[in-house]
C-alpha cells in the first residue's frame, strides 16, 4: 500500500508492508527540489517499533517525513 504526501514543495511517498494480520511496517522516501545534491533523494527511510496498524503507520511516516524535510530546509518562517 502505497501513498504520497506533498509538503513544502517535497513528497513523501510512504510504502506499508503487510507483516501480520492489521499490522503493517512502514518506510518513507523525500522526492523533490534540489535535494538530491545532499544524496538522500530516494533513500528509503524504515520506520522503527513498528509493526503498527495501518492507520498509526501512515500517520507515523507522514510525520517523520514532514520533520525530515523541515530538518533539510529549515522552519516555515
């Protein structure tokens, strides 16, 4: 289960992996802008004390990709 996210110009393509019945492991990815001269364009980011529901997983990529990113090209002002 795939799904991607824009935020601040970027995407976040979050994938699910399926390991247990309802429960899903996730990873996300930051596509966009100029990023790939710091070489983390595409880099597939696993999330960590998972497994989680899929509800928690989308929701927890989704973040993590938004803080990555605000991380990479600082705060809204």
């Amino acid at each position: 289960m795939n799904r991607v996210v824009p935020y601040r110009g970027f995407e976040i393509h979050v994938a699910l992996a399926l390991v247990a019945e309802n429960m899903s492991n996730m990873t996300f990815q930051i596509m966009g802008h100029n990023i790939s001269r710091t070489g983390l364009d595409g880099a597939i980011i696993p999330g960590r004390r998972g497994p989680f529901t899929q509800r928690w997983a989308y929701l927890t990529a989704e973040i993590a990709g938004q803080d990555a990113v605000d991380v990479l090209i600082g705060p809204e002002v």
